[in-house]
C-alpha cells in the first residue's frame, strides 16, 4: 500500500480589492460623522431650549385654562404688575367674558421662542376648541422669581 501524499488545504481566496477608492471611503466617513455630530447637535439645542421656555409656556398654559373655564381672577393672578395696571381685574373679566371663544383653547404651538433671564416671549399659534388657529403671542417678565404675563395677543385684532 503506497501512502496517499497529503496536501494542504489551499489558502483562502485574496479579498476583492476596495471598489471605492480611498478618498471616496474617508469622504463618506467624513460626511457620517458631520451628519452624526449636527444631530447630536441639534437634539441638545432643542433641549435646552425646551426646557428654558418650560416655566413661561407653563405660565400660559395655566392662564389660557382658567381664562377658558371662566375664572378670571385665577387668569388675572397671572398677569405681571405693568400688565395688571394697564388691564385692571374688572377690565379683564369683561374683555374676557366678551370674548369667551378666543380662550377656548385645545393646544398650543409656539414656533418661535425667545427666553433670557428676565424675560421670554413665545409666539406661534393657539387652536380653540372649535379646530380655528389664530396667531398667538405672549411676553412674559420675571417677577418674584415667578413667570407673569406683561402682554398677550391672541388672534389678529
């Protein structure tokens, strides 16, 4: 019996060479890393953003409801005091009662946002009850540590 001569195995096959030259990979990498960077970006601003308007449109989101519910003293307590002197309680309750419809409000959107240590203004649009959008904005002062409405527009007149 002769012995059978024993072969190694063949070496594995050499990679294919790169299809993309080497200035297209690290362009690209370059490119993901932009966009990856710009998200992260992007998600932090918004964030902080959020969060530093969170006090004001909380302030208009409590003034909105008790104005829509019909207390206006409640609405009233939110108002700074230049705003409070310019639009006295019995001022506000009967423009207010008056216009009862443009506090009857489903949601808020506020697209542009402006906020600083002392004051914020937020303007974008409010959706009343009925689905009507109307142009809404609202500036607010610190005082007392508290957010407190100095001026509000809701609608275009």
């Amino acid at each position: 019996m002769t012995a059978q001569p024993t072969y190694a195995p063949p070496p594995p096959p050499a990679l294919p060479p790169s299809m993309l030259p080497n200035w297209l990979r690290v362009a690209g990498l370059g490119c993901g890393a932009v966009l990856l960077l710009g998200s992260v970006v992007g998600t932090v601003v918004y964030a902080v953003v959020h969060l530093a308007t969170a006090g004001p449109d909380a302030t208009i989101k409590a003034f909105l409801t008790a104005a829509g519910n019909g207390d206006y003293d409640a609405a009233h307590a939110y108002f700074a005091e230049p705003l409070k002197q310019v639009q006295p309680l019995a001022t506000f309750r009967s423009v207010a009662a008056a216009n009862r419809n443009l506090f009857q409000v489903q949601d808020t959107t506020f697209n542009n946002r402006s906020v600083d240590l002392t004051g914020a203004e937020l303007s974008g649009t409010v959706t009343l009850t009925g689905g009507t959008q109307l142009p809404a904005t609202f500036k607010l002062v610190r005082e007392n540590g508290q957010w407190r409405l100095i001026s509000y527009q809701i609608g275009s007149g």
